[in-house]
C-alpha cells in the first residue's frame, strides 16, 4: 500500500471517506441520538425536563442533576441541533439515492431501447423527454410533490422525474454512436441476439458514463430536496432532515441564530462534496489523460 | 444533412414538443387537487356564486373539451388567455417577467463564465500548482452549497455591510418612475438608457449584482470544469506540441490551442445552462424578490392558475428550443467539423 | 508562419473582470449618492414630509380592487384607504363613528332605517355624492353577486332614496345597531361613482371611483401599487401624498429591505424572531397593536370518528398547551393565546374555554376521558392532525409538532401530522377527506356574530365541514343579533359556554399586528379594525 498521489488519488480517498461516514450516519445515526432530535423533552428519573430554545452553540445545561452540553445548540423549538443533524442524515440520503436509482435505471432502460430500437419509439420517446427536459426541472418536482404528497417514496419519486431525461439522453447517445461501430456489425452479422448485443457490447460502454453521472445526479438530488423544503414540500415534522432544518435557519439567519441552519447546511455541503470528488475522481482515474512524456 | 435542413428539422419539431409539453402541463395541473376557484380567498362563499365562477372559466366543461380548447386558443388563436383570479392576460404577465428572468440569466452566465474560464484556464497552464488544486476543489464545493443559503450569506455579509440593495430589481421609488417613462421595453437596463436616466440604469446594475453572484458563483464550477478539463487535454496533444517546439509561447499556446478546444464544451454548458437560467431560478428569485418567470410559473403551480402555468411553461419551452438552435448553429461555425 | 491574429484571451478575460469592477463600483458610489427620494430642498427652517412613503408586505392583492368582489386582507385594506362607506372605525378604537352618514333614525320595529348622508362629498370627478348613488352602488354589488355580496345582501331587504340626501334602508330582520353599521363600514357598501362604474367587475390595474383621502396611481399587478391623493376628498387631506406598496415574497427579503432602507415601513408579515431582534437590536420603531386577522384554530369534522365522540374533542381541548405555543414560537409577545372564537375586544367575549378547561393542560382529566372513550396505551386514539406550511405562518410546522407532543403526553394518544399546500388543503376539507386540522379565520365584518354563526349555526356552517349542528345555539345565535346590547351580551356568553363544552371546534391564539418602521415615521395606527391606514401615516425628512 502507498499513499495517495496527485488530487485524482487524494480526491477518491477523501470523497470515499465522505461517503462512507455519510452512508454510516444514515444507517445508524438515528438510534444513536434517540427522541433528543425530534422533542424538547428529556425524561431523567421519570421527571420530564424541556430545553429552552435557541440555546446557542456549547450550551451546558444541568438537568436531574447531569450535564447536558449542547455542542451545536438547540433549534426554535429546543430539540438539540446535533441530535437532529445526525439524524437527518437519513432522509435526505435515502431520497438521494432513491430518486438516483429510479432516474438512472427508468432513464438507461429507456435510452438503450430507444437507442437500439430506433424508430418510431425512438422518435416519439425522444420528443417527450426532450419536452420533460424543457420543462423547468424544479417546477416539475414541486408539482409532482404536490401531487402525490409528502413521504420518502414520493419525494423521491418526484425528484427522479426530472432527472430521467438526462440519463435516457446520455445513453441514448452512447447507443447511437456505438450502434454503427464495426465490432456491433460484427455482432450482429454473426447472428447474435438483440439482447445479447445490447448487454455483451453497449452496455459495458454505456455503464462508465452512468457511472461518471451519478454522483452529480446524487448532489442534484440532495440540493433538489433543499430546494423542495424551502418551498414547503418535504417531510413531516418533527422527522429531521437537512433541507427542512436549512430552511428553517434561514428563517432565523438574519435575526442572529446561525446555528440552526449552518450545521445542517455544512452536512448537505460535505456530502454533495463527497460523492462529487468521489465521481471526479474515478473519472480522471479511469479516464486518464495524457501525460506530457 | 446540413446545417439548413438540421435548422429546419429542429423548427418543425417545435411545435410537436409544445403539444407534447402542454400535454404534460394540463395533465399535470387537472390532476393537482383543487382548482383556481378552491383559492378564492372568501371562506364561506355561496355555492353558487363558486359554480358560476367556475363556468365563467370554462372549468364546467368536460375535461377533453377543456383540453381541445386550450389547445385550439394557443396554436390557433396565439392566445395564452387569462388568469383565473385577476383575469390579467398572461401574455402581460410573461412580457413584465420575461426580461427579468433573461437579464439575471445572461448575467450570471457571464459572471459564472468569467469566474469558470479564468479558473479553468489558469489551473491547466499551472497544472501542479495548489492553485489548480484549489480551483477544482472550488467548482465542486460552490456547486454543492445551496443557492439560496450563498443568496443569504452574500446578503449578509456583502450587502448589509456595503449598502448595496438586497432585494429586488430597483428601488420602489425606481420602479414607478420607470414605469411613467414614455419608452418601454420591458428589459430595465435599456429602458432607463432609452429614457436617458443613468441614476435608473446603475440602481439596476447596483440591484443585479448579488443575484447574479450568487447564481453566477453557484455554476462557476462547472464552467471552471470544464474548461480546465478541454484545455487540459488540448495542452497535451500532439499539435501542441509541435507548436511549442516551433517556438510559439506557453501563453499562446494555452489561449490558441487550449481555449479553442474548450469553446465547444462551453457552448453547450452554457446553452444548457441559460436555458435552466431561464427556467426561472426559483429559488434565487425568492430569496432575491427577483419577479421573474420562476416565481411566476411557481405561484401559478401553488394557486392552480392553469393558464399562467401552462403560457410560462409554453414560452419557456419555445426559449429552450431557440437557445438550442442557437448552441447548435453556434457549433457549427466554431468547429467546421460538425455535421448535422 | 504569421502569428495568429486571435485576442488573447488572458486580455479578453482581464477586461471583462476589469470592466465589472469598473461598473461595481461606479454603481456603489452613484447608488450610495443618490438618494431614492427627490432631491432634497434646501435646509429648511422647518422640517419636511416626505413626499413618498413606502410599504412593504409580503401581503399581495389576489384578484381585484373592485368593492364589490375584492376578498383578500391587502385588496380591502387598499379599498379602505380608497373608499368611505356610511360609518367607519374611529382610529384607535372600536366605535363606529359616522363617515358618509351625518345621523340616522332606526323605526320602532327596527326594520327600517332612515340615514342621512353627507351633502359636501364628492366622488373623485367631482361628481356630488347623492342618495341615489348610495343605492344604485348597493344594488350593483347584489347584481354582480361576486363573493362577497352576501354581506350586503343578507343584510338589506330593499334601499331606495328619499330626495337626494337621505337613504331609507329596509332591513331583512330586526338586526341589532351596532351589527347594521359594522355591516355597512364593509368595503363591500361603500359607494361607487355611478356615472363611471361598468355593471361589470373592474379588473386590475383598475378600480372604482371612491370618496376617500387617495386614489389609485399606478398598479403593476404582482410588483406594487401606488396611491395617490385625492384632491376631490370632502375630509382631511392625507398626510402624505403618495403611498407606494411594494411586494415581497418571503419574510426574509422584507426584514432585509426595512433594515436598509429601501421601504420605510414593513407590516405583514415578519417573522416574530426577526421582529424581536429588530426590536432589541435595531434603531427601526417597532409599533404592535391588537390581532385578531386571523385568529387560528383547530377543528374537527364531527361525522369522523373518533371526533363524532364529544369526551375525545375534550380530553383534545384539556391537553393543549396554548402558552407553550405562544411562548416558543411567538416568543411570548407576538401573540396571545385565544380562549375564545370570540375575540378578546369584542362584544360579549369571555375565556369560555380557559374557564371550561383551564389555562394549563390537565393530563389526568384528559385521561380520563380518553379512558371512558374506550381507549388505553395498547388502544391508543390514533388521528391525523392536519396543518398547511405557507399560508399563516412559516412557523407552522412547528406549531404542528408542539401540538403534537402536548397530545402525545397524554400516553393514548398518537398522532400523525400531515401537511398539504393551500389548494390541497382547502380541497381536502372541501372534499371531507380530513378529520382534525388547523384553519384561520379573517373577520368579514367586526361583530362577533362574525365569530360565532360561521363556525357554529348549523345553518352556516357547511362550508367548514364541521357539523355541528346544536339546535339551542342555532337559536341563541339567531335571537343575540337582533337583541338590543345588554342582552346581546348575556346571548353571546351563554352560547360561548355551551360551545366551549361541545369543543367542536378549539380556538388557539391570536396574533398581534406588528408594523416595523424607520425612526421618522410617524402617525402608525394599529388597532381592532385591523385597517392600516395609511393617510395617517407621515415621516419627517432626514438631514
């Protein structure tokens, strides 16, 4: 084993570390904290206690007799802000790689169909994801959010729609150019089967440059699901989640309680960030350029 | 086929991907629960006033004929019709939104160009530099921080501290002045300059620069991508090198050969991008009391004003399939290569 | 070879930075000098009013400055500084003064009433106001039949005018005094110039021809509206000349624009962290006054169970914990809590429901309730409270998850919050697909009959879904309006008590209004009309 070399090495290990700590947050977080995140009320000795609100960042408070520290203070309503970033982890994630999986798969089905079928379907297909591509994508989400109500499966339903496109044009191309390539004549002169082809020779082309996508698609996803919150669709309080708790912060940004949306905001920063390096750099690592001799 | 015939083949196409679109609007709205009646502001409204009002929008009508209709006003009539509640045109709508949606567009995309090329190209030519470093950790990081909390934080921390407006497209006092004036436009910067008021124009300049920062900075980093990565592979290919070993100098070099090869990638990232612009950066608009065309098709979302969504979404479609055209015709002239 | 001709693009690059920080700071320097006023005269000896004054308010008119179909809180307010009716509220108090009435008598049956009007108003064109023009407005508005026109229609059998200066009215019912004239203060009975007004609703950027202290300017739908004064007003001239009202469209960019500069006063609706800070923090005025647009409340659709079982809605009305809700969320001071669907103020209003439940939550009391209703900690009563995120409060959600803990601390109850945007909402309602939610009344007219048959006469109710249907308070609430004020006020008590203990539906707090302004603003009038009027409002110049 050696060290990482060069931003492409350093960028995968860090973007991976990201990740990882991430995934682990969504996985576990919630049991570590418990209700601190979603009440203000803590039972010691069967008293019930409630948090003040607002507390600001390193906030000690003696309750029944122990200390409570409040390492990144407490929100509008006193639940602890640490308590629900950890927390929060677990929607916005979910939706991310939710509405990731849904678009990615729907949109390179549908590609390598339309791709390879051509035609008709193609033209048709075509038109109507061109269309869904004009339409603006957060207007789609919302309206969509709207219709089915809020949830993690609809969410995440609603993202994934707008991003389908991308993913079915990235692909599409792919196929397209791949189609008249002489190994694919080759194929297809020999008398393999259709899906045979698509499998053994497009889709081992197509894969890299999903793969190249995915990650931006799963940032998309991230700061989409902010942007729905900050408009009022998202979960249901009191389940924490990064987008809604940054909205909320913005609402008390100007009158001096930073905290409750800038640890949050720094949670969806970082994570965007790891999955971006982490697909940038498996770009530049399985792509690489040309050197200078 | 040639650039004419890919022109013409585009332009056809564009009135089959209204029709797909609208589709997809009226589909999308009718099935949003409520109506543009449901948001009339009385609680207790007699039923039948609630009945008649709806009739006089057409809303009694069978779905499919409500549908037929819509489509006939537009292709045929050119007529986006009326909002529900105010029953304002929404041609008039769009004409005061639009230009605010474009100017922000242009300008960010010229600010995130600005940004995006310079980065881009100083981190080629200085490869292994921490700047290059920097610069690419810096197009992944402004893109994962969410554009409305860089809005606030530049508010903050620029606008409070400087006096510079925070919110909207001029002052109050502004916009009514500008609104008397005899010229109109619409597009703010030439109407003052038509009008001969400076004082308006720079109010205009003073009030676009956060939000054209924040969305400009917020899609600085994929101009910065991209151009690091075109020039990137431009500097090591053959043709550069030769150029070098002819004597030509590094400077040169990175803007003839390296620029040159980025030009494409950055036509298409910026098409794509004013065309998102365009889309109406909702969020940005709200944060910045920006009126644009986001907020507008996003208020009609939420009031269930079925024509401002569907003339918005209309409009927008028809801006997308232009810039496209554009990209595309740009292409063409930049890279003789390129066939359609 | 000849070198390439192409620009440099490091050159290109460097004036294109350059040449924006050129425009940057030219446009700071000329912005930071000009001020957004009209130049500023020489020193005075006395001080200057400005000439303009600005509001902001997140606030936007929904469909039209028309009197006769206008419905939204900043639609009538602007008809209220555009238009007179016969009576208004007395700034500062609830009375109802004479405005286009100078006396009127009330017949013996209180079935008719004779009212003379003001001989010296004129509409906007000069055009004197007559008797006629009274009744042909009033008439108008009942043809049109737009959603508001119940207000009148309800009220007036027929009107007809006697010679040119008195208004005979033929009145349904013997309606008590006082809810005659705060029907006839609404927007919807205030006279209209009938030599210009269509038999057609105005639509924007237009309205009607009014008596009042401004007229309309300019109306940029969506942007602003400015008003202007009315030089034919018979009355007191507007302190200030012109009003522009300028909208916003989130309580961050308004708190933004009052603290620097750009409007002069922000009222509607700030958010009660920001107000506080300001107050504590800022040099701008905060001025509050009494709320009661909305008043909020919960309610349940009685054909649902397990809400059709009255324990359940009381052990609900014991649990809740009003002053958690107006101490965290409004910190305290932006609202109170509300006993009552009656208002604190209005006539005949008492605490029904902090008398009936107390003001803290009583768990054990809920308990047992909860108990005798059938339900324990395996059977707990499991319910979906309903709330919207955008309309009253951004604090809403927060709201939702308060209630949600005082419900849950019973041990038998689980709820579920649910939350939908406005059209849903109200369509969900509509449709009965809900069954506990939480809703905002904005007063038609100031009378507690307002506050009472709306929610309560099972034969006004419908719209609200709630049936309840109690057949002694339909009759108290049908007997309360046409009684003279003294027993008016036992009426409203006695039906204030039954309904506390029906619970049907749980009134939960008021709101303060709270207008904040820069220093020099003066003459900010906040008070139970809920009208801001802005020909009172004035602000010195500054330097």
């Amino acid at each position: 084993m050696r060290l990482p070399k060069g931003f492409a090495e350093w960028g995968l290990v860090l973007g991976t570390a990201l990740v990882t700590a991430f995934a682990l947050l969504a996985l576990v977080g919630e049991f570590l904290v418990g209700r601190l995140a979603v009440s203000n009320i803590i039972h010691v000795d069967g008293k019930a206690y409630e948090v003040p609100p607002l507390l600001p960042p390193g906030s000690k408070l003696a309750i029944g007799g122990r200390e409570y520290v409040f390492i990144m203070g407490t929100d509008q309503l006193g639940r602890d802000v640490f308590a629900r970033v950890v927390s929060g982890a677990r929607f916005v994630l979910t939706v991310a790689f939710l509405s990731t999986a849904i678009s990615a798969v729907l949109g390179t089905v549908l590609g390598l169909l339309s791709g390879y079928i051509g035609g008709f379907l193609d033209r048709a297909l075509s038109l109507v994801m061109d269309s869904m591509y004009a339409f603006p994508g957060l207007i789609l989400a919302i309206a969509v959010a709207a219709l089915l109500g809020v949830g993690v499966l609809n969410i995440s339903l609603a993202i994934a729609i707008v991003y389908i496109p991308s993913y079915y044009r990235m692909v599409r191309g792919v196929v397209l150019s791949l189609k008249s390539a002489p190994f694919v004549e080759a194929a297809v002169v020999a008398g393999a089967s259709s899906l045979s082809i698509v499998t053994r020779h497009i889709l081992p082309n197509v894969i890299p440059q999903i793969v190249a996508l995915l990650p931006v698609s799963f940032a998309d996803a991230i700061i989409t699901e902010a942007g729905l919150t900050f408009l009022g669709l998202g979960i249901e309080p009191p389940t924490p989640d990064w987008g809604f708790d940054l909205n909320k912060g913005r609402q008390f940004f100007l009158a001096g309680y930073w905290w409750i949306g800038a640890f949050p905001g720094l949670m969806i920063i970082l994570s965007v960030l790891g999955f971006l390096l982490v697909g940038e750099s498996l770009n530049e690592l399985l792509n690489p350029r040309k050197v200078e001799a | 086929m040639g650039l004419k015939e890919h022109i013409l083949y585009r332009l056809a196409l564009t009135p089959l991907m209204l029709l797909v679109l609208l589709t997809l609007v009226f589909v999308l709205m009718r099935v949003l629960p409520g109506d543009p009646i449901t948001m009339l502001e009385g609680k207790n409204i007699p039923e039948e006033v609630l009945a008649r009002r709806r009739a006089e929008l057409g809303l009694d009508k069978p779905l499919h004929v409500q549908y037929l209709n819509y489509l006939y006003s537009v292709f045929v009539k050119l007529d986006l019709g009326v909002t529900a509640l105010e029953r304002i045109p929404v041609g008039y709508y769009i004409a005061a939104r639009l230009p605010a949606t474009v100017d922000l567009a242009i300008a960010a995309t010229a600010v995130a160009l600005s940004i995006g090329v310079l980065m881009g190209i100083l981190s080629a030519r200085y490869e292994e530099s921490w700047f290059s470093q920097f610069a690419r950790v810096y197009s992944s990081v402004v893109y994962s921080i969410p554009v409305f909390y860089l809005g606030l934080l530049l508010q903050v921390g620029v606008a409070r501290p400087s006096g510079l407006p925070t919110t909207g497209r001029l002052s109050p006092i502004n916009m009514v002045l500008l609104d008397s004036l005899p010229v109109k436009t619409g597009f703010v910067l030439l109407d003052s300059l038509l009008n001969w008021r400076l004082d308006i124009a720079v109010d205009y300049v003073a009030h676009m620069l956060l939000p054209a920062l924040t969305l400009g900075v917020y899609i600085s980093g994929v101009f910065t991508r991209v151009t690091y990565l075109s020039v990137g592979e431009a500097m090591v290919q053959d043709y550069t090198r030769a150029a070098r070993a002819r004597g030509i100098r590094e400077w040169r070099v990175v803007a003839r050969y390296g620029f040159r090869n980025a030009l494409i990638p950055l036509l298409t990232m910026a098409g794509l991008q004013v065309a998102a612009l365009l889309g109406g950066a909702v969020l940005t608009e709200t944060t910045f009391n920006w009126e644009g065309l986001g907020l507008l098709v996003y208020e009609g979302v939420l009031k269930r004003d079925y024509a401002i969504v569907q003339g918005t979404v209309t409009i927008y479609a028809l801006i997308v399939a232009i810039v496209s055209l554009v990209v595309d015709v740009a292409y063409s002239l930049v890279d003789p290569r390129v066939r359609y | 070879m000849a070198p390439m001709k192409n620009p440099s693009t490091k050159v290109l690059i460097a004036a294109a930075v350059a040449a924006i920080a050129v425009i940057a700071i030219a446009a700071f320097m000329i912005f930071r000098q000009t001020s957004p006023e009209t130049p500023p005269a020489a020193p005075p000896a006395a001080p200057k009013i400005k000439e303009v004054l600005i509001i902001g308010t997140t606030d936007s008119v929904q469909s039209t400055l028309d009197p006769c179909e206008a419905y939204d809180y900043l639609g009538v307010n602007i008809i209220q500084n555009m238009g007179e009716g016969l009576f208004k509220y007395k700034p500062e108090t609830a009375e109802l003064v004479n405005a286009l009435a100078v006396s009127y008598t009330i017949s013996s049956d209180r079935m008719v009433w004779e009212i003379k009007i003001r001989t010296d108003a004129k509409f906007q064109d000069g055009t004197p106001l007559t008797a006629q023009a009274v009744v042909w407005s009033w008439n108008r508005t009942i043809t049109l039949n737009q959603d508001p026109a119940f207000l009148i229609g309800d009220l007036i059998e027929k009107a007809e005018a006697v010679g040119d200066d008195t208004v005979r009215v033929y009145l349904k019912a013997p309606f008590e005094e006082t809810y005659v004239k705060s029907l006839l203060a609404t927007w919807v009975a205030f006279p209209v110039n009938p030599k210009t007004s269509p038999m057609e609703v105005v639509e924007p950027p237009g309205t009607l021809d009014m008596i009042g202290p401004y007229k309309l300017g300019s109306w940029k739908p969506g942007e602003y509206i400015e008003l202007v004064e009315n030089p034919n007003y018979y009355g007191e001239k507007p302190k200030t000349p012109r009003i522009i009202i300028r909208f916003y469209k989130d309580a961050q960019s308004l708190r933004l624009a009052v603290e620097n500069g750009e409007v002069d006063i922000a009222f509607r609706t700030l958010s009660p962290a920001d107000i506080k800070d300001l107050m504590e923090k800022s040099t701008l005025q905060v001025v509050a006054g009494p709320g009661i647009a909305p008043i909020r409340y919960m309610v349940f659709n009685l054909n649902k169970e397990p809400f059709n079982d009255k324990r359940v809605r009381q052990a609900i009305a014991y649990l809740i914990d009003r002053e958690q809700i107006v101490n965290t969320v409004f910190m305290g001071k932006f609202a109170q809590p509300l006993y009552s669907m009656v208002p604190i103020g209005f006539l005949g209003h008492k605490d029904a429901f902090k008398e009936r439940y107390g003001s803290k939550p009583d768990i054990e009391a809920a308990r047992k309730l909860l108990i005798e209703a059938g339900f324990s900690e395996t059977n707990p009563l499991r319910m979906e409270l309903w709330y919207t995120p955008v309309r009253y409060t951004p604090a809403e959600p927060d709201i939702a998850a308060l209630l949600k803990q005082q419900l849950e601390a019973s041990g038998l109850i689980k709820v579920e919050l649910k939350s939908a945007d406005w059209a849903t909402y109200r369509t969900l309602m509509r449709e009965e697909k809900i069954a506990c939610w939480l809703l905002g009344w904005y007063p038609d007219f100031l009378d507690s009959d307002n506050y009472v048959r709306p929610f309560y006469h099972s034969g006004a109710n419908a719209w609200l879904r709630v049936h309840y249907a109690n057949p002694e308070v339909d009759r108290l609430i049908d007997e309360q309006v046409l009684q003279p004020t003294e027993q008016r006020i036992q009426t409203l008590e006695r039906i204030q008590d039954i309904v506390a203990d029906d619970a049907p539906i749980i009134p939960l707090w008021q709101e303060g209004q709270f207008a904040v302004a820069q220093p020099n603003v003066k003459g900010i009038v906040l008070d139970y009309s809920q009208i801001f009027r802005y020909f009172l409002l004035y602000a010195e110049e500054q330097g």
